[in-house]
C-alpha cells in the first residue's frame, strides 16, 4: 500500500472526511450491538481507549460509550490523514502529534490500565489506518463505496488490508490482555473480532461484486 504525503487537497475533501467519519461510526455501533453482554462497570472505566476488552456495557448509552472507544484508533488516525492533506504537513509531523498524545495518556489514566505495551500496539494500528484513510480520502467518489472501489480497486487488495488490520487489532488485543491480566474480558474481545470479520466480508461483497454484476451486464 503506498504511503501518502502532505501537500494535495482533492475536491470534495471535508466531504470524503465526513463520508468515512461516518461509515466507521456506523460499523462501530453495529460491532457494540453483536459484541456486548450486559455487565456492571465504574465510572472511571468509560474514560479508557481500551474499554472494548472489558466489556461493562447494559444499554444503549453505554453501547455508545463502547463504540466511541472503539473508534479510538480510527479516529486518530483519520484526523491525522486529514490534517495532514489539509495543512500540507509531512507525515511525521502529525503522527508524532498522536505519539505524543497517547504517551500522554500512560500517566494521565488512573491504575496503570492504559501501558505501553498497548499504546505500542495501537500506534502500529494507526500507521495501518493512517495510510488506508489516506488512500480513501484521496480517491474520486461521492460515497464511501465508490471511494473504496477506486482506491483499492480489486477485492483482493481491500481483503488485504482488512487481513493486515485485524491482525494489529488483535495485537492491541494481546497488549491489552497482558496489561489488564484478569480483567480483560476474552468473550467481549472475541465477539469483537467475529463482528469485524463479518462485517468487512459484507463490506467487501457489496462493494465489489455489486459492481462487477454491473460491469459485465453492460
């Protein structure tokens, strides 16, 4: 996949912005209906990036405070790929931005739940995402299917990508595991990737092959 850079502003960029801030969130909330399974939590635990492990969600308010945590990565990662075509900065400028502000998060979360094991974890998360959101926002279309069918293309090379992606995902998972010890909600974690999975296969099927069937009916 090849890396972008600063300096190009495409046509339709805040819209393509908020086309993918969009599908992301939705995909998010539809992860936290499969995924969660009712459970009491504290207050504090709603304020950690890494809460989709734990699992304390019993209604739709905290279905949402489950799903903005899963978008934890996403939405770094695409403010970065943002601001960075926006304002012309070079790569590293805005990923050191996010490695400095989730460095900031080790000391500022109470109880040692947020390491740097994970932290780790999700910056390689993030660099994976920063360049996907990257290619999309920077591809031609008016809605994100057509954007993902450009930039990618081929259905072989978004499988790719969703391979690649899951497989950091599950290293945050480990980290998270490894830091939270007994904590960590393995089912939770679990039903997570079975929702993601299936979701980026209908992902996948819809946006491809509804257009080949139509290319080659032409």
């Amino acid at each position: 996949m090849t890396a972008i850079s600063g300096g190009f502003l495409p046509s339709g960029f805040k819209k393509k912005y908020e086309i993918i801030q969009a599908r992301e969130s939705a995909v998010a909330r539809s992860v936290a209906l499969a995924a969660i399974k009712p459970k009491p939590f504290s207050v504090w635990e709603v304020l950690i990036p890494v809460i989709f492990i734990l699992g304390y969600m019993r209604s739709k308010e905290k279905r949402e405070v489950f799903a903005q945590n899963v978008l934890f990565t996403k939405n770094m990662a695409l403010q970065a790929a943002f601001d960075m075509l926006q304002k012309g900065l070079s790569r590293d400028a805005v990923l050191t931005r996010v490695r400095s502000k989730t460095k900031d998060m080790i000391s500022s979360i109470p109880g040692g739940i947020y390491s740097d094991e994970i932290r780790q974890a999700q910056l390689k998360e993030i660099d994976l995402l920063f360049d996907h959101y990257g290619r999309l926002l920077t591809s031609e279309g008016d809605d994100y299917d057509s954007l993902v069918f450009n930039a990618y293309q081929t259905a072989e090379r978004l499988t790719d990508f969703f391979e690649r992606l899951q497989n950091a995902e599950e290293g945050v998972g480990r980290a998270a595991h490894n830091t939270l010890g007994g904590r960590a909600d393995t089912d939770t974690l679990a039903g997570i990737k079975a929702a993601l999975q299936k979701s980026r296969l209908k992902e996948t099927e819809k946006i491809f092959d509804a257009r080949l069937r139509s290319q080659n009916a032409q």
